[in-house]
C-alpha cells in the first residue's frame, strides 16, 4: 500500500487516559494486541508515534563495526592497567 504524506484522524480519550489508534495505523504498521508504541514530545508541542521494534542481538549486531582481533598479550596486559587504574595490587 503506498503512503500518504500525511493522514489525519481522531480518537477520544477515556476516563482512564486511553485512546483508539485508527485501523488504517493499525494495519499500516501490522499492529497486534500487545505490541508497543513509542511516544516522543518534541519541543515544538508534536507527539511522535513510533512502533516500537524489538531486535535481536543478533540483528543489532550485524549494524555495528568489527571488533579488532586482539591477542592474549594485549588483552593481559589491559586487565593488568585496568586493574592497576583502579588501585588493585
């Protein structure tokens, strides 16, 4: 389904502080009961809804930069400074 630009809707607040999000949303984001959504207050007075996307680490880590490939001398020697930074015999 293409997106619009903008969409707009209303929903009414209950007595306990709960709102309807609008099945186009729902569906658009592939909500199901349970899922969490994200507020953000910008400082302009706009509310940002995000669905908020749980990642494996597994996932998250193929984003992140290789780690360096360190040998047993240098990592030895850096438990020793840390070790020594912190005042330990």
């Amino acid at each position: 389904m293409p997106y619009k630009t903008s969409y707009k809707a209303h929903s009414t607040l209950t007595s306990k502080g709960q709102i309807t999000l609008p099945v186009v949303l729902r569906r658009r984001w592939d909500l199901k009961p349970g899922d969490r959504l994200d507020f953000t207050l910008e400082d302009d007075g706009r509310v940002v809804l995000r669905k908020w996307v749980r990642r494996s680490i597994l996932d998250i880590g193929e984003m992140l930069p290789p780690l360096p490939s360190l040998t047993e001398e240098e990592i030895d020697a850096a438990v020793v400074r840390a070790a020594r930074d912190k005042g330990e015999p």
